[in-house]
C-alpha cells in the first residue's frame, strides 16, 4: 500500500508539473498574442527591450513592422540592430542629420540611428567617468550592410571631428584622406559576390586618432586575410576585385580622385595602373604543348607591362629549379603546373601591391604618436559565409566570425551576469548559445582544423585529401561540432557555427595554407625595370618554395591567427559598441522582408538573449573611487579630497566609499522624487550598490551628469561672486587710499605755497641781491631793455612748477620739470594772471612765473596787484 502511494504521489507531481506547464505556456501564448494585436503600434517600439514577452516571434514581428515603416535601426538594449533597405533612402545620412544628432544634449532621445552609436563613442573618448579608447563592431552576414555602415561612421567622425576653425587647412587635408582612403581601399579589397555586391575581402581595423580637444588628427588602417585567390580565380556568377573593372572600362576617376586626395603622384598611378593591366594580360595566357601565336602575343603584353624580359618571364612559367644536394636541375613543368605558377605570380604581385598601398595609406595619414591620446576603431570584417563550395578562404572568414562572436558573448551575456553575481546582486542567469566547444575544434589545443592542417603543410610530402580526412576523423570525432557526410565522394568535413552548419571541401586546402612562391618568380620581379614593382620585391622577404624543407614554414593560417590575435588584443582593451547588421532577404532586393531569413540570423547572434540581459541588467558599471571622483562633489564629500591619496585608509574602505556613493545617489534621488530613497538592501530598478561597484541605468546617470553640472553651475558662481568682491574691496581700498594721498598733498602744498609767498613779499629784495652776487647767469639784455614780458599761467604748468620746487618725485621719469626762475627771469606762485600779463623784472619778486604765456580765459587773477598791470 505504502508503494502504491508513493507511485500515486509521484503521479500527481508529474500531473500538477504538466498543468504549470501547459498553463505557463498558454499564458506566455496569450501574452504574445495581446502584444502581436497592436500591429498598428508595433512600429513605435525603438527599443526592443520594451516588447513584453520578449520572444524570437514578437522580436520579429516588431522588426517587420518597423522595416516596412521604413524604419531600419531599432535598439536591443546594449547593441543596435539594423536592417539593410537594399535601397538609397533620401535624407538618412546627411550632413544635417549629423550635425543634429552631434549637437544633441542627449542624442539617446533621438530615433535609433547608427549616429548615435558614433556619437556615444565620440563622447566616450573623454568620458564621463574615465577617458578610454573605443571600439564600434558591426557584424553579419555578407551583404548585411557592414561596409556602407562603416562609411557613413567614417563620414560622420570626419565631419563632427575636424569642425576646429584653427589650423583649417590641415584639418580639410587631413579630412579628405581619410575619406579618400575608404574608395581606395573597396576598389582594391571588394569584389561581387553570389550573397553581395560589394563584399569586402579582407578585413580592416580603421584607428580614427583623436587629440586632447577631440580633434581627428590622423587615421592608421591595419588589414588582414585579402582574399588574393581571387585574382586568379572567381566562382561562377562571381567577379574579381572591382579595380579590374574600373581600370578595363575607365570607370575609375573617383578612385583616382581619392588617389590624389592621399598624395599619390601621377607618375605612381600610372605604374600602379600599369601593373593591374600587365595582371590582367597574365591572366589570358594558356599553357599548351605549343605556344600559339596568341598566347605569345599575351606573354609578351605582360612582360612589356611588368618590364620584365619575355624569356625569363616564360621561363619562369615553364621552368622548375629542383636542388639537388649543392647542384639545380632544371625541370620542365606539366600545363597545370604551369599554370598555378601563373596564378601565383599574379596573386603575390596583387598582394603585394594591396600592402604596399596600405603602407602608402598609413604614412599619408597617420599622426605622430605625441599628436594623438585616444582613438575610435572602425571594425570591418567580412561576414559570414556558407557557399556551395567552401575552403580555405571561408574557414578563416567564419573563424574571425566565430571571435567577434565570443567576444561579444564574453564582453555582453557572460562577463555581465558574473559580475552581477560577484557584485552581490540578485540575479539569476540567462541562458544563451556559447560558440567555446566551435572555437575549440577550430583553434583549441592539442589538436584541432588549424593545428593538424599545419602539421600537414611542414611534412615534406604530397598533400592528400582523403588521408587528412581519415586523420580529422581520428583526432576530432569526439567534438559536437563536427561532422562528416559518408555518403559524399569528395573529402571534407562539417563545422557547426553559431551561425549556421557549412560543410569544407579539402581538396586544395593545405596547398592553399602553404601558399609556396617559387623563388624563381621572386627573382624575375626584383629585376623588374618598373620601379615600383621593383621595390616591392627587393627586401626579398618573401616565403618561397625552395625555403621549405626542414625549416619552419609559415603557413596562411599562422599569419592569420596572428593577426586576428592582436585585433582581439585591441577590441579588449577598448570599450566596444556593437552594431548587428540584419540581411532582410538573401536576393538583396530593395523592401524585402524574410521572416525565415531573418529569425535565423537573429537566433545566431543572440539578440532575444542580449534583450533579455540589458531589459533586466545595469549597463553602466562603475567603481566606487571613481565614481565619488566624478560625482562627489555632490555632496562635498571630503574622500574627493583624498583621491589622490594612495595611502588612505578609507580609500581601501569599500564600506566607507559606499555610504558615500548612497549619499550621492540619496541627494539625485530626493531631487526626482521627494519619497525616493536609497538603501544599501534597496533592489531599486535603477541603481544598485554592489561590494565595489554601483550598477547604473542609463537614465540615472543622465540625471547624475545634470545634477553635477548644476552643483558646478552653483559652485562657479560662488566663485565668481567671491572674486567680484574681492575685486570691488581692493578697488575701494585703493580710491580710499589715493584720496587720502591726494588730500596730504594738497594741504602739504597749501602750507609751503603760504610759506613761499610770504617769504617773497618779506625779503623779496634781500634775496634778489644775495643771488645777484652768486653764479646765476645774467637776464636777457632783451628782456632788460624791454623790462617786462607777456606771460601767462596754465594749471597743469603751475602744477609742475610747484612739484619741482617740492621736490615731489615724479612717476616713472615721464616728465623733467626744472625750475627757471633763475635762468630765465619769472614772476612768484603767488601770481596766477589771468590772461596776458607785463611783469617789470627789475624789482618785480615773482620768480615763479610760468616764461611762455599763452591767451587764457580761464585763468585766475593773481594776488599782487601792485605788480601786474593789464595792457
């Protein structure tokens, strides 16, 4: 009985555990369809985080709503989505809507745009808490619009970084290259495609460089991985780089244009030139057991072309030079032979040239290292791929997929929620796609793809397709990401990517990673009479095929993990912004939405789980220390004080440091609303205090940065109201104290005035003989004979006579008053006349008289009538 029970028991668990579940899902059913009956509205939702439920049907459903507003950027929490319109759409990137979204106080107000993605990089740079460098990714599928989106974010930093007045000349120039090298680089990089028109084949890290002040100063461009097969070979309904065709129908003036902009002379574009039309002639040369006339006549336009001699030219292509211990023997090639050996002197000269013009690039552009401080990377990688014949090329493109992949995971879904956790918030993990276990079988160690198709290329032996499939069998079957077709006839194997399953042919593959050069073609074209061809091969450094043997070869593959390793080196010590580029049809045809195509490539990268973390997470994480650094001055904390202070106690403090961060919050908080408040257990929906952190929504640090700028405001004022008063105290202090000064003076002069006067009307004879009788010089017998003088008086000279019989020093030597009563014969300071006067200077006592009279008005009369008589 008691089993019986227990079997009942467990039966209606597992009954009760249906109903929850039948009743959760007819819920989640319902709520879905109370959302999707608002169609109407479905077009308004910028943000994907306000769609509830959040599922891959109603994220999709409001994506084709938007799309068919024609509405193509949309928010998902932390990334932007856009879908590409296949078509110009007027008005979207112009110059206006730049300047608006640049000049906007908050541009995350605006409709989503791929400008505020760039504008929030822009302000980054010298961020709000600590200045770092930026980096913008945008990925997806080829033909997803990751090329035109790095345009226009090429134009907008051009124009919103280099609006400086100063120095406007070097900033136009420095503008117009880096815009200029954008064309360059697709006409020589891009090429059509079966999924895209202008696909690039290569990737491309574009560093904009950044001054103190914001200013674009400089760019540098690194590259990796260019797709050089396609020079010698292109899928059918394929074609080669566009270069080719602009150069064949002369449809070329922008590219020269841009060629211009960049400092590239005449005389080099007309080699360049020059070397693309002899590639092009290489191209149409076939091998036969007897050179006809015509393949003579290709021979000869490529070595009239390349300025190389005919016979070494066919030589090379014919020839082989096996060494045999210390001698060469020369062999003969087979027509296949002859014919890869043509296409690899195509491709390492195409190659070669590619490099060279990236150097060129750089060195036109690129700002010293003391001109710059910080930078914005530009991410433009090739997207993923999956075609009807895959190798070399398309494993190396979905393995730099499949990292920009994994960093996103890493930086967005994974790091996020183990730092909430860390942080001791209340969280419980989101499930999302991990693409570890795909990397592993691609990367990992000890065996994986790369390591044993590198093994292979070292052993000195025939490749053998069928061989290295039986050993991928062996070393990997025990990974889920690999598979195999038995009943397929050619060798190759299947890599289940986070996008989607592609299955690789082998055939090719390891003679594609060796990627030999064969010495000969190497020396043919460092003898090139073309300068330029010539100097892109004389350092010799160049892998060939006679350098191989026991010595370590570096491989297609190596180059390329080492590259894309510093790339990834670079995106994690930025801070990232991701942009998923969204391919609404795989016809590219304008307005076309297709739901399968769609939901595909939205379950590949995560977007409902990257919805589902920022709706219910903090974007904004920011460390105590830092944060009272910023905003301490809220609340005039004195820890701002000892930021510096390496050696305080309570900056190691963390428990110090977050009861100063809630007294900051608490102040923002009260302002927003009187009865919010903030405790160190409050779950509030916009703000949460870890152990080391405080976790911030972004409308929270909007209202932060405001607060902060009014507390400045306030503060700045205080300032200037202080120093006003300052200024107005020490101005009155100085009128007070020249008045004073003004004042003395004027009684001090009033005394000896008196005192003089009275001394003259005294003894005024006594002095005139006692003088007589020193070592003055004599009057002027004229003035004697006349025995007096028209004279008169003015202020200013009355003031500097008086002044120099004080013996008052005068300011900075400006003036040199010397007293002439003597010299010269002049009335007393007791006179002042008015108008012209006639003074007797035989007995007349006034020695101060001023001795060049001019007509006044406005003149007092003096006190000694006596002596002064009017004309």
């Amino acid at each position: 009985m008691v089993f019986i029970n227990c079997i009942m028991q467990v039966n209606g668990l597992k009954d009760r555990a249906q109903d929850l579940r039948k009743s959760f899902i007819d819920s989640l059913e319902e709520d879905i369809r109370d959302f999707l009956i608002n169609e109407a509205e479905l077009h308004t939702y910028d943000d994907l985080t306000k769609v509830n439920p959040v599922t891959p049907s109603t994220v999709l459903k409001c994506l084709q709503a938007r799309y068919s507003a024609k509405v193509f950027y949309t928010h998902a929490g932390c990334t932007l989505v856009a879908l590409n319109p296949f078509q110009p759409i007027p008005d979207l990137y112009s110059l206006d809507v730049m300047r608006e979204y640049h000049s906007a106080p908050q541009p995350q107000e605006f409709k989503p745009h791929i400008f505020i993605v760039a504008e929030e990089a822009y302000r980054n740079v010298q961020g709000q808490v600590e200045p770092m460098n930026q980096s913008l990714v945008y990925s997806g599928e080829s033909g997803a619009g990751k090329t035109w989106t790095s345009r226009c974010l090429m134009k907008y930093y051009a124009t919103v970084a280099a609006s400086s007045q100063k120095c406007q000349d070097t900033v136009e120039k420095i503008e117009r290259r880096v815009l200029g090298s954008n064309p360059i680089m697709e006409a020589f990089g891009n090429a059509c495609t079966l999924r895209n028109s202008n696909s690039s084949r290569f990737g491309k890290y574009i560093q904009l460089q950044l001054n103190g002040s914001q200013l674009l100063v400089g760019a540098s461009v690194q590259t990796f991985l260019l797709e050089k097969t396609r020079v010698a070979f292109q899928a059918p309904n394929e074609r080669n780089f566009h270069i080719f065709y602009q150069n064949s129908v002369f449809f070329i003036l922008p590219t020269v244009e841009a060629m211009i902009n960049l400092g590239i002379d005449e005389s080099k574009r007309t080699q360049i030139f020059r070397i693309l039309a002899g590639l092009l002639q290489l191209g149409n040369v076939d091998f036969r057991p007897a050179l006809e006339e015509a393949q003579t006549c290709f021979l000869q336009k490529t070595a009239d072309l390349l300025q190389v001699p005919l016979d070494e030219l066919q030589s090379c292509l014919t020839v082989r030079t096996l060494r045999a211990g210390k001698q060469n023997v020369l062999k003969l090639c087979s027509q296949s032979e002859c014919s890869v050996r043509r296409d690899c002197l195509a491709k390492v000269i195409y190659a070669q040239l590619f490099d060279w013009l990236v150097t060129f690039i750089n060195n036109s552009m690129c700002a010293d290292r003391s001109m710059w401080c910080n930078f914005i990377g530009l991410l433009d990688v090739y997207g993923f791929e999956c075609f009807l014949l895959n190798n070399l090329e398309q494993l190396c493109i979905n393995y730099a997929n499949e990292k920009l992949q994994q960093h996103f995971v890493a930086h967005y879904l994974k790091a996020q929620q183990e730092e909430y956790v860390t942080e001791g918030l209340q969280w419980s993990f989101i499930r999302y796609q991990d693409n570890q276990g795909c990397l592993d079988l691609i990367e990992g160690s000890p065996s994986s793809i790369f390591s044993l198709l590198n093994e292979e290329c070292r052993l000195n032996r025939a490749s053998d397709a069928k061989q290295f499939c039986v050993r991928l069998q062996k070393e990997l079957s025990h990974n889920a990401s690999i598979s195999w077709d038995k009943f397929s006839k050619q060798p190759h194997f299947t890599v289940a990517h986070y996008a989607d399953k592609v299955s690789y042919q082998i055939e090719g593959m390891m003679e594609k990673n060796k990627d030999p050069v064969p010495p000969e073609l190497i020396s043919l074209l460092q003898n090139s009479q073309d300068s330029l061809l010539h100097s892109l091969f004389a350092d010799g450094d160049h892998e060939s095929e006679g350098l191989r043997g026991h010595s370590k070869v570096v491989t297609v593959i190596s180059k390329f993990r080492n590259s894309l390793e510093s790339l990834m080196k670079i995106l994690h010590s930025t801070t990232p912004h991701y942009t998923r580029c969204i391919k609404p049809n795989p016809d590219c045809r304008p307005l076309t939405f297709k739901r399968e195509e769609v939901i595909t490539q939205l379950e590949a990268c995560g977007i409902v789980e990257t919805i589902n973390i920022s709706a219910a997470g903090f974007p904004i994480r920011i460390p105590y220390g830092n944060f009272l650094q910023r905003y301490g001055l809220i609340t005039n904390t004195r820890l701002t004080v000892q930021m510096n202070q390496s050696n305080s106690p309570e900056m190691s403090n963390q428990a110090v440091l977050g009861s100063a961060v809630e007294d900051v919050l608490n102040v923002v908080l009260k302002r927003r609303a009187s009865n919010s408040t903030l405790s160190p257990d409050d779950n509030n929906n916009m703000v949460h205090c870890g152990r080391t952190k405080v976790f911030l929504t972004h409308s929270l640090l909007e209202m932060l940065e405001v607060h902060r700028n009014r507390v400045r405001s306030q503060k700045a004022f205080c300032i200037q109201c202080c120093w006003r008063r300052y200024q107005n105290r020490q101005r009155n202090l100085k009128r007070q104290a020249a008045t004073r000064l003004q004042l003395q003076l004027c009684v001090f002069c009033a005394v000896w005035m008196d005192a003089l006067a009275e001394a003259e009307l005294d003894d005024a004879e006594d002095f005139i003989e006692n003088e007589a009788s020193s070592a003055l010089p004599k009057l002027d017998r004229l003035l004697k004979e006349r025995g007096s003088v028209q004279l008169s008086t003015t202020g200013f000279q009355r003031i500097m006579s008086m002044m120099a019989c004080l013996k008052i020093p005068f300011r900075n030597g400006e003036y040199k008053v010397k007293t002439n009563q003597f010299d010269q014969g002049v009335a007393s300071i007791r006179a002042q006349p008015r108008g012209s006067i006639k003074v007797h200077l035989q007995r007349s006592p006034l020695l101060y008289a001023d001795m060049h009279p001019v007509h006044k008005t406005d003149v007092v009369t003096g006190f000694n009538q006596i002596l002064l008589e009017r004309p």
